[in-house]
C-alpha cells in the first residue's frame, strides 16, 4: 500500500514537471465568413465534349471550427458555351470533334449553334488549412473538398446541313476537290419530329470539387484569394461529336451530338472574403 501511494505521488510530480508553465491560447475571435469569387472555366482532363472556355461564380459562408478546419455551404454557378470551331473537322483536320459525315455518294457538313451548358450547384465545404490558421498571420494556403448536387441546363440546338458530291468516297482532303453546293443548306431545328431531342432540356446529378488556395488577411478581416478547383460530375448530358464516326450512321444517331457522361472542369478564381 505503501509503494502504491509513493508511485502515485511520484509520477503525478513528474507529469506536472513535464508539462512546465500553462499558456493561455487565443480564441479565434472572426470565426464566420462570407465569400464571393469568380473566374474563367475551362474544360480538364479526358473531357472531350465540344465546349472551349466559360464562366464560374460562387458565394457562400464558413465557420471555423479550429484553427485548422472550417465548414460551410456555397452556390456556384458556370456557363460553357459549344464552341462551333472544335467540331469543325471541314475546316480544320486537326479538329477534336467532327462535323463532316459521309455516304456512298454525298458527303454532309453539319454546322451547330446552341447547345451551351449552364451549370448551377449546392455544395457543402470542408475547408483545411495546410498550415493552422493564425490572426497574426497574412498568408494562409488551404485545400477544400466539396460534394455537390447539380442542376444542368442545356440551351436549344439548331444546325445547318451543306450536302455535297465529291468525286471519290471517301472525300479527298483537299476540299477545294469537292465542288459546289448541292443546293441550298437543309436546316435543322426542334421543330422537325426527328429532332425534338435537340430542345432546351434540364437535368441533376452530382458531383465533387476539389480545391487549393492561398489567402492574404487584412487585419480589418477582410482577406483576398486566389484558388484553382477541379470540378468532377456524375453523367449529364452535352455535345460531344468524337464520340460519332465520320459516316452517315454517326449523323444519323438517335443522340447525335450529344453523350451522356461525366464532365470535367477546370476553374480560376479570385474572390474575396470577409470574417466577422
């Protein structure tokens, strides 16, 4: 009994001896934040469809719940238009996409316009900062990781066909080859039964984001930032024309243009916060 009471005396001087002089910390004191951001979109990785540059803006709200992770809601919105010049294999034989479709003897050159996709999602942010957050501190680099819930529009299509005769199936490279017009352009809309597929058309899904950025505080609590995100979604729908060969059949798809598959994005921001 006696040993019993000297080790627990012993080792309670031993922990009081290494754990030295207390410290008090400091408490956070801006622990909520509101933010507003915007920047060019781009379309990453595999993503094939025929879309070039576009448009993100967010905003949304934090609250830190330590110096290292905050947490919060946000409403982003994009905006990617189909880009006519990456489906435009008549034009250019380098082309991602394709627009020229043959048959025995005719060949057809589609041209689109319409199609853009307009992207509207809810997310909830889990943000964490690499190195943990100080109020005497200006600088601070972050990673956010965000699922979301998405709503996809996508705008009417329309098309203009141009059919041609050139002397030899497959066509010669050289358009010049081709000849003239085989009379006027056949144009394509909603309004065709076969076409309906083509209207205005909306759609969810989901999807996650992921985030890295750098901040710089002011000591008024307001804070500048740049970030770069990588936007992933489940299937949605979009124009894609790689996804069709080059012969009448490709044209006369039931889905022609479009593919349902995940869309990658690659979007810059600056944006600035505000913490109260």
């Amino acid at each position: 009994m006696i040993l019993i009471i000297f080790l627990l005396v012993f080792s309670h001087r031993g922990f009081a001896q290494d754990e030295g002089t207390l410290e008090k910390k400091g408490r956070v004191t801006k622990a909520k934040s509101f933010f507003l951001s915007g920047g060019p979109s781009y379309k990453f990785g595999n993503n094939t469809g025929d879309y070039c540059c576009g448009l993100n803006l967010e905003a949304g709200f934090f609250k830190r719940l330590n110096r290292t992770l905050s947490i919060g809601p946000s409403i982003s919105y994009s905006k990617f238009a189909y880009d006519e010049s990456i489906s435009d294999s008549f034009g250019d034989l380098e082309a991602e996409g394709n627009n020229v479709f043959y048959d025995f003897y005719e060949a057809r050159v589609v041209y689109m316009e319409g199609g853009d996709l307009r992207l509207i999602s809810l997310g909830f942010n889990l943000k964490v900062n690499f190195i943990p957050f100080s109020e005497t501190k200006k600088f601070s680099f972050y990673g956010i990781a965000k699922p979301i819930v998405l709503l996809s529009n996508r705008t009417e299509l329309t098309a203009s066909v141009e059919h041609y005769f050139p002397p030899t199936i497959p066509a010669p490279d050289d358009r010049s080859e081709w000849g003239g017009l085989s009379g006027p352009p056949e144009e394509l809309s909603v309004e065709d039964p076969d076409y309906d597929y083509w209207a205005a058309d909306t759609e969810f899904s989901r999807g996650m984001n992921v985030t890295v950025g750098a901040e710089y505080w002011l000591p008024s609590g307001v804070a500048f930032f740049l970030q770069g995100t990588v936007g992933f979604t489940l299937p949605i729908t979009h124009i894609n024309t790689s996804e069709y060969p080059n012969t009448y059949d490709g044209f006369t798809d039931n889905n022609f243009p479009f593919v349902k598959k995940g869309f990658t994005s690659l979007n810059v921001s600056a944006g600035v916060a505000y913490s109260f």
